[in-house]
C-alpha cells in the first residue's frame, strides 16, 4: 500500500484510499507516457489505460464485477473522481469535468 501518499480530506480511509494512493503514486509516470487517458485501477495495480471512460467503466464491470474500483483520467489537475462499483457510480469531486 502506498501510504505516503497524502489523500484529499475524507478520502484517507475511504473504500478506494488505496486505489487513489496507487493512482496518485504514479501519476507523474502516467502524465509523461499516457496524458488525457482514464486510468483503471483496482488495489495496488493499475489495470489499464483507456481512451474512453466508458471503456474503463465497462471494462471495471467485466473484470471486477459488483466490487468497487477507480476510474481516473490523467492529468495535471485533479478536477474529477469517478468510482465504479456495487453502490457508486460517476460520484464527482471538486470542479466539474468538461472533457468527457
């Protein structure tokens, strides 16, 4: 778990502190090879990079089912956070996302 990554307040403990800490971790990497893209991450892995968030999402379902996972799209500022799984769906974060 990466721990020493600092989460936005109320995230620290949340269900997806660790997919966020794993995005965060790498996200300077992922800025210099895959900028705009939507990053799939369950746990401590990111799972795969997508064009679309609708790709990420479906491909979230079919791997991982009814378990929640993240959806993120790379970038610089972190405007939206988008939470696939059982009981959340497109939850936003801060400013709205005009780029989807």
């Amino acid at each position: 778990m990466n721990t020493a990554v600092a989460l936005p307040r109320g995230w620290e403990t949340g269900p997806l502190a660790e997919e966020l800490r794993t995005y965060l971790a790498q996200r300077e990497n992922l800025l210099q090879q895959f900028p705009g893209k939507f990053a799939l991450v369950k746990g401590n892995k990111i799972v795969g990079l997508y064009d679309r968030k609708e790709e990420a999402y479906n491909t979230g379902y079919e791997q991982f089912h009814r378990a929640a996972f993240l959806v993120k799209q790379v970038q610089e500022q972190d405007k939206t956070f988008y939470i696939g799984g059982s009981a959340v769906m497109g939850l936003d974060i801060g400013a709205d996302d005009d780029s989807s």
